[in-house]
C-alpha cells in the first residue's frame, strides 16, 4: 500500500514538472513570435543603412508594459487631430495615472548608433515620448518637456534628474504639433537633439549613468522603452542606424 502511495505521488510530482516546463516554453515560444522580423542582429549591424522600429501596420515587435496606473497603448491606422492635414498610422501612448509606455522587445545595440522618432503631444501638460535606452551597459531616459511640459534633459547622471544635472534646458513643445527627435550614443558621448536643434552634449567618460530612481525595473529588460507622464503620446516614423567609423566621436 505504502509503495502503491509513493508510486502514485512520484507520478503527480512528475507530472507537475511537465507541466511547468510545458509553461515555459509556452511563454518564451510566445515572447518569441511577438519579436519583429527584422534583417540584422542588433549586436552585429551588417551596415549603417536606418532601419525602421515601426512598421506603420501594427505594434511588432512592441510590448505595451502595465507600469501601475498606466493607460492603454493601440496602434492606431489612420491617426489625426485638430490641426492635422492628414492621417498616418501611429502607436498611440493614452494618458494614465502615471507613467504610460511601450518597449521594443528585441535587443538593443549599445553602442555607435542613432535612434529617432517623431512625437506629438495630444493631451496632457508633461512628457509625451521620452525614451529610455542603453549607453553600454547601463541605461538612461531622455526627457523631453517633462517637469510640467517645459524641462528636457538625461535621467539619471551622477544621480541627478535631467532637472537637476548638465543636460537640462528648457524646452517648451507646442501641443498637436509633430516634434522630431534623435540621440546619438558613442564611446564617449551621449547627444540629443530636437526638432533638428542640438540639446545635450553629454561627455560620459567618468560620469555614472543610470536610470533615476523609481523608474521601472521592466525598462532594463527591453531595447527600447518609449514612455508618457499624464498626457497622450502618439508616436510615428520611428528607426536606428548604426554609426560610420567617422561618426564615432
């Protein structure tokens, strides 16, 4: 009887190791067939040609995060607002009680490349497409018109906000307007720009760079987060390159 009671627990035990394992695989098959289909590996660029993160028709290779009161992220097709002359598809940040955002899901290059997007605040009076992205083996968020719509800079150098730290400046954005954004990161620098204009010329060698304190500890398992403060972001034409040798400065 005893043994007959050993067998039958030995089974279920087993049968419960399957299953999990049957779980996991599950989940990464999934986390896997979400990943875009892209032509390169991120940590082996073939060349230096852009190539688009946003493929106009859907949200691959995009995870929308529940960062706690986060409004709903959409694709949106044929996007347009007051003030537009016409629609294009969009990913479309909505408002929240807090931080909103989506994360690109494949790996992230860390080093020699650019990133750039375009971004309109609809609604809201804070940050509307801030992004969070690697510098080697750290992370960092470029902010702009946060701080109540006014303020851009790098969160977090040497443990200070971009309120707070050398990459601040004052950067109101007008409402419904599309404003383009690019960061470049090298070797030795982190640089910004908005709207074509030159804004941060962050020297990194000596300086601890990291996210700032309370930022979500889901940003560092992603490529890229785009995040939004209490407003609605919508998000377009978004793409990265890798640098050529001369760029590297």
């Amino acid at each position: 009887m005893r043994l007959r009671l050993q067998s039958i627990k030995f089974g279920l035990l087993t049968a419960l190791v399957a299953w999990a394992l049957l779980a996991i695989q599950t989940t990464d098959a999934l986390a896997q067939a979400r990943r875009p289909k892209i032509p390169y590996e991120y940590e082996g660029f073939k060349d230096t040609n852009w190539v688009s993160l946003f493929d106009g028709k859907s949200l691959t290779g995009w995870l929308p995060l529940e960062l706690g009161g986060s409004g709903p992220v959409e694709f949106r097709e044929d996007f347009t607002t007051e003030g537009l002359t016409h629609a294009v598809p969009v990913i479309l940040i909505n408002r929240g009680d807090t931080v909103s955002g989506i994360a690109w899901t494949n790996g992230p290059v860390r080093m020699d490349y650019e990133i750039e997007w375009e971004a309109m605040r609809v609604e809201g009076n804070d940050f509307f497409a801030a992004m969070s992205f690697p510098v080697k083996d750290s992370y960092v968020t470029f902010i702009p018109s946060g701080w109540g719509g006014s303020v851009a800079g790098i969160s977090s150098v040497d443990g200070h906000d971009a309120s707070e730290n050398e990459t601040s400046s004052f950067l109101p954005l007008k409402d419904k307007t599309w404003h383009k954004f690019k960061i470049r990161v090298t070797e030795k620098k982190v640089q910004a720009w908005a709207n074509e204009k030159q804004i941060i010329d962050l020297n990194t060698e000596g300086k601890t760079l990291d996210l700032r304190s309370g930022s979500p500890s889901e940003i560092k398992r992603y490529g890229f987060v785009c995040t939004a403060y209490r407003s609605t972001g919508a998000i377009k034409d978004m793409r990265m390159r890798k640098l050529k040798i001369e760029e590297k400065k």
